[in-house]
C-alpha cells in the first residue's frame, strides 16, 4: 500500500469557500495536465456523491470510479475507489481555517495489487496524484504554498513551494 500526502496553506481566504472549490471536481481537466476527464455523477446537495477519473499514466490512462463523501460541517472529503485500475483506491481531503488562512490537506492510499510491479508504478501513481492535486490547489488559489516535502516548482511555472 502507498501513502500520498500534500499539505497547503491558502493565504487569506475563508475554509468553506476553498472547500466548495476544491470539490468542483469537473474543473480538475482544466487545473492539472494529468487529468484527462472527470465526470461528476452526484455531488452536494446530493446524499450520494461519486465521480470517474482518467488520469494521463505513463503512456496511457489511469482509469477509477468512485464513492465521495461530503462533510460541510467537518469540511472533509472523503473518496473510495468502487471501480477501477486500483487494486483500492482511498483517500480524504481535510481543510481547516487557519488565522486567516485556509489550511488543505490531502492524503491517499492506493495499491495497484501487483506486487512484482510495485516498485514501478507505485512511484509514478503517487508523483501523478501529487502533481494533480498540487496543479488544483495552486490553479483555484495562485497565492496558495506547498508545505513540506512537496517541491513542485520545476513541474510548472507557478506553483510556489514553501
């Protein structure tokens, strides 16, 4: 199993406000080159939410279906693969207010259930995912910062890396 994680910091602006823009999944194609489609079944107000994924992978796609689960109140979404290439495919977004920031965190765990190409694709999938989100955060809010390991600056002009 491989743990992805990004954390950002988006400067001045309201939780709830970075959390309905986040969740807009059908604009992902637009923010982040690795995104091929998205196709949005059911969002919020919706009880039940999913979406399909096809990501740019090597020289094909990265192809899933998912379950997400909206939490306003906690300003959390969760997602789990119901469909696809992943062997399980799940993963949760937190944001939080900060001051007067916003704080983003993502973090998934995928396994393709294919231990002898493990040591290949698992490296590629968790760089893809990074970059995709990273490409969301910083393409909806331009000011926002990566923290931590993420230095995504040499991937694409215009993301800043803290």
């Amino acid at each position: 199993m491989r743990h992805v994680e990004l954390k950002a910091l988006v400067p001045s602006e309201d939780a709830r406000s970075v959390f309905d823009a986040v969740i807009k999944w059908e604009r992902y194609p637009e923010l982040a080159p690795h995104v091929h489609t998205t196709v949005v079944h059911a969002t919020l107000p919706a009880a039940e939410c999913g979406s399909s994924w096809e990501l740019n992978f090597r020289s094909g796609l990265l192809r899933w279906t998912e379950r997400d689960e909206f939490s306003v109140e906690d300003l959390t979404a969760r997602f789990e693969q119901t469909d696809g290439d992943f062997d399980s495919f799940t993963g949760l977004w937190t944001l939080r207010q900060e001051g007067a920031d916003v704080a983003v965190d993502f973090e998934a765990d995928f396994d393709f259930g294919i231990p002898s190409l493990q040591g290949i694709l698992d490296p590629i999938a968790e760089r893809v995912i990074k970059e995709s989100v990273a490409w969301a955060v910083t393409g909806l809010y331009p000011q926002s910062r990566l923290l931590g390991d993420a230095n995504l600056s040499d991937a694409r002009p215009g993301i800043a890396a803290a």
